[in-house]
C-alpha cells in the first residue's frame, strides 16, 4: 500500500489497522478556483495528490504494491472553508469563530492502484460540535505546535478534544482519513 500523505495522523491511522505503508508525501500546489464547493475541492486536491504519488511510484517500479491512497481534509463553518492556520493570531481567529458552534469536515479521498486504470474518488462528511470554552483556552492552546498543520486548527485526537462536546459521523472522518469507506472502495484488496 501506498499512503500519498505527510500527515503523521494519517500514517498513525493505517499504521494502528496494522498496515506498514510506503510513504510519498505529494508536493502539489494546493489552490483551488475560488467558489469550488468544499465536496468538490477536496476531491479534486486528493486526486491531484493521488495522480503525483503515482507517477512517482510508478517511477520507482511500485506497480504490484496493491492502492495507493490520498486524502485531503477541510474544515467548513458558515460556507466558508477554513484551512490550515499559519499563526497563532489565525489559530485563535478560528477557534473563536468555532466557540460553541457545530461545523462540518470534509474529506477527499482518492484510492488508485498504480499501473492499472482504477481510480475511485469519493468524499464524507462528519460534523463537530464545540463546546463553549474561553479565550484563555484558546490562547493557551494557539502557543502550542498543534494547530498548525490542521484544517481548522485543532485535532480532535490531541489537547484540543476536551473542547469537542460531540461528533456526529466517522470520527477517522475528522482525524483525516474514513477508513472504513475507503476500505470498502479497494477492489479485491482485504484490509482489517
């Protein structure tokens, strides 16, 4: 298997079903045409992040590795899509915003099998509900190095979580990767 992903979350997830993936962390540009609906933005970054990792696989002669997967998660409050934050100013802009509120994560996913004409592109969405918490939390959290490589500028797995009341859907959802829907997709692939 070959996860197209730098983020340790994702690689801690397939790694904690028992796979031991081949890592290539796409170096894509990932704008997308203001207006792109949240679905269709993180389909179309996975894909691209999919079809980067796969010329390069194919490049180093990993066609018999079995799929080879992508992802790419955003965060969406109030039709805006929120991204990674870059400082602490942005982390704590988002979380204010967040306070006490429910918003929506979405995550692309491509899963190709390199070499073949495979390719499955699909989408899920989970929502999470914030608790009420204070500036201080937010500050306090904002210093510390969580924040910045997450759409939406927290983990639900890490400090942040005692600041979730709840999360409706699949909680691999929010983490960045729906491994059970992606299971589903791999043609006569068996995963646990």
């Amino acid at each position: 298997m070959i996860l197209a992903s730098s983020s340790p979350r994702r690689i801690r997830m397939i790694k904690g079903y028992g796979h031991d993936p081949i890592i290539i962390p796409p170096q894509v540009d990932e704008a997308v045409p203001d207006g792109t609906p949240p679905h269709i933005a993180v389909m179309f970054l996975a894909l691209k992040k999919a079809l980067y990792a796969e010329n390069i696989a194919i490049g180093k002669g990993y066609t018999n590795v079995g799929a080879l997967i992508a992802a790419d998660t955003v965060v969406v409050y109030s039709s805006d899509i929120i991204g990674k934050p870059g400082s602490p100013e942005e982390a704590y802009a988002i979380l204010k915003r967040l306070c006490g509120k429910k918003h929506t994560v979405f995550t692309g996913v491509a899963v190709l099998m390199p070499g073949t004409v495979y390719r499955k592109v699909f989408y899920e969405t989970s929502n999470v509900i914030f608790k009420t918490y204070t500036d201080e939390d937010i500050k306090t959290y904002a210093e510390t190095d969580e924040p910045y490589d997450k759409a939406g500028g927290y983990a639900v797995q890490g400090a942040w979580g005692k600041h979730i009341d709840r999360v409706e859907g699949d909680i691999d959802n929010v983490i960045g990767l729906p491994w059970s829907r992606v299971v589903k997709e791999l043609p006569g692939y068996t995963i646990s």
